[in-house]
C-alpha cells in the first residue's frame, strides 16, 4: 500500500489517476501515523511553498520517521522542494531536510525568451545510473510549472537548465524527487512512477 499525503497541495486528483492507471494500491492518509504502515510514501504539490507549512509536526514526523526507517519517500515539484532545507519563496517554513540545500528562485532571460515560471516540456540531462530513471535515456522530455527549484546536490541524478540549470530528478538511498509533474508527462512520466512503484515493492 502507498501513502498519498494529502496536504491541500492542489494536484492529488491527477497523481491518484497515474497511480490508479498503472494499478497501484495505494490510499490517502487520514492520519500521520498511517505512514508507517505503508510500503511508500508520495508527497505531491503544485504552487506555493508555503502550502506545506500545513505538513504539522506529527506529519513531519511520521514522513521523516517512515523515511528513516527504510520506506521510499518520493516528493513531487513542490514535494520535491520539501525533502531540502527550506524554500526562499516561503522563508519561514522549514522543508523536511532529507536533502541539504536551499530552494532558490529560477533565473529568466530576456534574450532567450525564457520566461519564470518555467511552464511546458523540457529534458532530463541524466547524470548517473537512477533507479527512478530506469528505462529511461538521457534528454526525455517532461512536463514542468514552477517559479523554483533545486540547486544541483550530489543527490542529482538528472538535470534540467532554463537560463540557469537545476536539479529536476534527485535520488539517495530511499529518498527521491522530481521537479517536475510525471502525472501529466506522458510515457515518461508513467516510467518513473512505474519505477518508483517498484522500489516499493
């Protein structure tokens, strides 16, 4: 069973039809402590940072306790931006810290016509062996929406530049994230979900 956390973040009904389409069993807590008994855990978003202020203390716990004990803890766009230090888009709210490393408004440029937020399809620029990628060849293109995003860690694994470039897929051990929404990228994106589900399992 896979943990859905549902924290008003705005794109759960998308991720819950990827999930429902590759045959997933998975539900949507209503508790923190339902945490621990699944075999995964996904932290969807969409919009502000600030949204995951509402990730309370026993939320923040139970994911992080869940993480730290071996369950594969995945965080989409924002839910991505959630496993790093914090965001400058909401100083004020403090990220889970699986991840070192602070969220940072991406950089336009007038020149190129490369507009923030970075809105359409982009490539991943693999940069090692991913289990989230696998079956996957450098340059896939995926679906992105995001004013912010990651600097690039050693827990990047894939990487994607609009005027400036930054981490779109990171993974360690049991943590992974993507920039990006593999719900609405197509092929690729029902990979990676596939991918995951099968760490999980």
């Amino acid at each position: 069973m896979i943990a859905l956390v549902d924290y008003g973040a705005g794109n759960l009904t998308s991720v819950r039809k990827a999930l429902t389409a590759l045959g997933a069993d998975f539900v949507v807590p209503s508790a923190p402590e339902e945490c621990h008994r699944a075999r995964g855990v996904i932290v969807p978003g969409v919009g502000h940072f600030g949204a995951t202020a509402n990730l309370d203390d026993p939320w923040r716990q139970a994911i992080g306790s869940a993480a730290a004990s071996g369950t594969p803890l995945f965080g989409i766009c924002v839910g991505m931006q959630w496993l790093f230090e914090g965001s400058d888009e909401a100083p004020a709210v403090a990220g889970l810290g699986a991840i070192a490393g602070r969220i940072a408004r991406l950089a336009g440029d007038a020149d190129q016509r490369l507009k923030v937020p970075h809105v359409g399809w982009n490539s991943l620029e693999f940069r090692g062996a991913a289990r989230l990628l696998r079956g996957l060849n450098s340059g896939a293109q995926v679906y992105f929406t995001h004013s912010y995003a990651a600097p690039v860690t050693t827990e990047c694994v894939a990487a994607t530049t609009h005027a400036n470039t930054f981490s779109s897929v990171v993974e360690r051990d049991n943590i992974f994230g993507v920039q990006f929404h593999p719900e609405k990228s197509g092929d690729a994106g029902l990979a990676i979900l596939r991918n995951f589900l099968e760490v999980c399992a």
